[in-house]
C-alpha cells in the first residue's frame, strides 16, 4: 500500500481539518486527469468545501473576540515604543534604542502579520534575546526594560487565550460538524482507494510522491495525538 493509513480518528478537529486542507493543496499540484483520478478530486474538493462552511458557520459563536482584542494589543505593543525610542531627543538613549531595534529587525518586519501562533513563537525569541545580559544596560538607560515586561505579558496573556480558545471552540465546532466530518473522512478514504487502485494497474511510480505526502501529514497527527494521550494518562496517573 502506497498510503500507510487514514486513520484520523483521534485526531483533534483543527488537525483533521488541516491534514485535508493540505491534502487538496497536494492535488492541486498534480495533473488529476494525467493520473486518471479527476473526478475523485473534484468529489474530494465538493466535500472540503461543504466542510469549511459548516466550519465557518460554527466559529460564529463570540468566542474569538477576546482573541482578537489580545492579538491587537501585543501587536501595539510591539510594534510602537521601541522604534520611537530610536528618535529620542537624547543621542544616548537614542543609540541604545537603535541597537535594540537590531536585534528586533533580524526577525524581519512583519512579525505582528505571522499567523497568530507563529508571531507568538517569534515575540518569545525576541524577548529572550532582549533579555540577554548584554542587552541590559541597554534597557535600562532606555526606559524599555518596562515596554519589554508589557510585552511579554502581552503575548502570554494572547497565548493563553489562543490555547484555551482552540479547545472551547473545537468541542463546540466539532459537535456542530460531526456529519460533514464523516462525510469528509469518507471522501479521503475514497480518494485514497483511487490512488492505490491506479497505482496496482497502472503502477506505482507516478503516485509515490503524491502518497508519501499524504504519509507525512497523516503520520504527524497521528503522533501528535499519541503523545497528547500519553501525556494525558500520565497526568491521571501522577494525579493519583
């Protein structure tokens, strides 16, 4: 079998929804009619789409908003005190901001437009590296060492509510999509009997690739949700 599994199961509704995503993105790239599979993909397509609506239908529940106030408020943050710095009146500060503003621009500028979980992965790194003991001085004499602790709960504070969105949002969505969810699986298990059934007769060169994609990505989530249930379990045990 060219495709491991499609065992998606256990996978939480976010990741099943990617792993699809992705996977229509892999054909996408392909020449469906070349590998004789273009109505299973125009059929795989039709179910994503009535997928994402459903999707899209349920996150209509409020609980983003605070999200978003908590996005725009690190972005503001960051993106605001510490290049005004660098036009202080005083050449000194004025300096100092501007090497802070260095280690900032090595991320690139912008940060507050990454996809909101990457931003967040990219405002640690920096504080970190702000935080170095060499950078000390350099805080302090500008007056930032405050607009960095800011900063930095800032990006906790969004970070907590992304988690903790992700998870209230999932159980509700997933209760409203459960349907289009199975239909969907169904539509990827169909998709994937094409593959294998083309490749037995018309060999299996041409579906390697497009196969061993599908392995990478079915493959992580499947770990992803072993290691959250091992984890699991070994907090029940430890709470014993």
């Amino acid at each position: 079998m060219l495709v491991k599994s499609t065992n998606l199961a256990n996978a939480r509704f976010m990741d099943f929804y990617q792993v699809m995503s992705l996977v229509l993105g892999f054909l996408s790239k392909e020449d469906m009619y070349q590998l004789n599979m273009a109505q299973e993909a125009n059929d795989f397509r039709t179910v994503l789409g009535i997928f994402e609506k459903a999707i899209k239908q349920a996150q209509k529940t409020g609980i983003t908003d605070a999200l978003i106030l908590a996005d725009n408020e690190r972005d503001t943050g960051f993106t605001g005190s510490l290049r005004s710095m660098t036009r202080f009146p005083e050449a000194i500060i004025a300096q100092s901001a501007t090497k802070l503003l260095l280690i900032t621009d090595k991320y690139g500028e912008g940060v507050a437009r990454l996809p909101q979980r990457e931003e967040t992965g990219v405002i640690k790194n920096i504080i970190a590296e702000l935080r170095m003991p060499e950078n000390t001085t350099l805080l302090q004499s500008t007056g930032l060492a405050m607009w960095l602790s800011k900063l930095e709960e800032a990006n906790t504070k969004f970070d907590t509510l992304y988690v903790n969105r992700n998870e209230k949002e999932s159980e509700f969505i997933s209760g409203l999509t459960r349907t289009e969810r199975a239909n969907m699986q169904a539509a990827f298990e169909k998709l994937v009997r094409a593959i294998e059934a083309n490749a037995y007769l018309r060999g299996e060169a041409v579906y390697k690739s497009l196969a061993e994609k599908i392995n990478t990505e079915v493959a992580n989530v499947q770990q992803a949700a072993k290691s959250r249930a091992t984890l699991n379990a070994k907090t029940k045990t430890e709470a014993k």
